[in-house]
C-alpha cells in the first residue's frame, strides 16, 4: 500500500513539473514572435534611414505607414513604439496583447554606429509587469 501511495505522489510531482514546464515553453514561443517583431521594427528603421536619412521615431502605435508596419492583426504584441534615448541610441518597445499584456519587449540600438551592427549583439529586454491593469478609455 505504501509503495502505490509513493508511486501516486511522484505521478502527481512530475505531472506538476511538465505542466509547469509545458507553459513556459508554451510563454517562450509567444514571446519569440515578440523578438522578431522588434527586429522587423529595427529592419524598418534602418530602411527608413537609408531613404530619408534619419530614424522615424513613432508613439505607440499599431501601425505606421512610413515604416510599412502594421501590427493590427499580431496574436501576441500588437503595438510598437520607437523613441530616441539621450546617449544618442533609439528605443524599440513592442507591446504584448491579450495573454501577453503584461509583457513588453525593448531592443536598444545606437543610432551613431559607423559600422554595421551584429544583430547577435542586440539584446532584446524581456519586462514583465507587475499589477499591470490596462485602462480602457
């Protein structure tokens, strides 16, 4: 009887264990449509700038046409900033909606760079919100 009982509490641990485990992997794979969008965001700025010579610099929005970007019909972050930092260096934000909304991703690029930038250097921010209550208006 004793052996079943042991048997049924490790059934039960591991069970807990690959939810647990299933659900970040689960949360991961949104959030890497999230990266990608920041890069798509950053390709557009550097498109942008080979053509105006300058960086767009945007609010939040879900969609700009001067970027060509339109994030509307985007699962998990549908709205994106760009604003420019005082080092001389822009900021992407990506907002997460509906299950990601207390996620926002941000990728700092410097706008002074001579030398093309190594998209493996980039380092995308993963900030999760704590009590984040959007307010509907």
């Amino acid at each position: 009887m004793k052996n079943y009982i042991a048997i049924f509490v490790i059934s039960v641990i591991a069970f807990f264990v690959l939810l647990q485990t299933y659900k970040m992997a689960v949360l991961n794979t949104m959030l890497t449509t999230g990266h990608v969008f920041c890069n798509v965001i950053l390709n557009a700025e550097i498109n942008y700038y080979s053509k105006h010579g300058k960086f767009k610099y945007t609010d939040k929005t879900s969609m700009d046409g001067d970027l060509m970007i339109d994030a509307r019909g985007d699962l998990f972050f549908s709205a994106f900033s760009v604003e420019k930092l005082d080092s001389g260096k822009s900021l992407i934000t990506a907002y997460g909606y509906d299950n990601l909304k207390n996620y926002i991703l941000t990728l700092e690029f410097d706008e002074n760079s001579k030398s093309e930038s190594n998209p493996n250097k980039l380092k995308i921010k993963r900030i999760k919100l704590k009590n984040y209550h959007r307010r509907t208006i």
